[in-house]
C-alpha cells in the first residue's frame, strides 16, 4: 500500500505541475482551456503534497492513497461537466 501511495504521489505532484505550467504559458501542450489548467494543476499539485504529507508526517499510508486517487475521481466528473457544457461550434 506504501508503495502504491508513493506512486501516485508522484504522479500527482507531476500532472500538477505540469498543469500549472500550461496554465500560466511556459509549456504549450494542453489540449483544454486555461480554467480546466489551473482547476487540475490546483487539484493535483495541492492533494499530491497532502498526500505526501500524510506518508511522511502522519504515516497513514491508506489515507495517504485515497488522497491520491482522489484528484483522478474529482478531475474525470468535472472533465465530464466541463465537456458537457461545452460549446463545441
């Protein structure tokens, strides 16, 4: 279980970051809007690092894990809102 919360920590703090970049300009590979950047950056960089905390402070790794996937399950229902009240003209 420790093993897998590290993991996707990691992932986390990665797709957060690179979120974050795409948001403010410096990296241009997103294909979503600038809102959807900073909401998943914001998501993923801030449960990541709550999730790191958890392993490392309180080591409480199946908190720690459900923090982690819980960005992946936040992130998919408002993708699917987001491309659902979309205007795709």
């Amino acid at each position: 279980m420790k093993i897998f919360a590290w993991i996707i920590s990691i992932l986390n703090l990665y797709f957060g970051i690179t979120n974050l970049l795409n948001a403010f300009g410096i990296l241009n590979d997103s294909n979503y809007s600038v809102t959807s950047n900073w909401v998943f950056g914001i998501l993923f960089l801030g449960l990541g690092a709550a999730s790191i905390y958890f392993l490392l402070a309180k080591d409480n790794n199946t908190l720690a894990a459900l923090m982690g996937i819980s960005p992946w399950i936040l992130g998919l229902v408002f993708l699917l809102s987001n491309m659902l009240t979309s205007d795709y003209k």
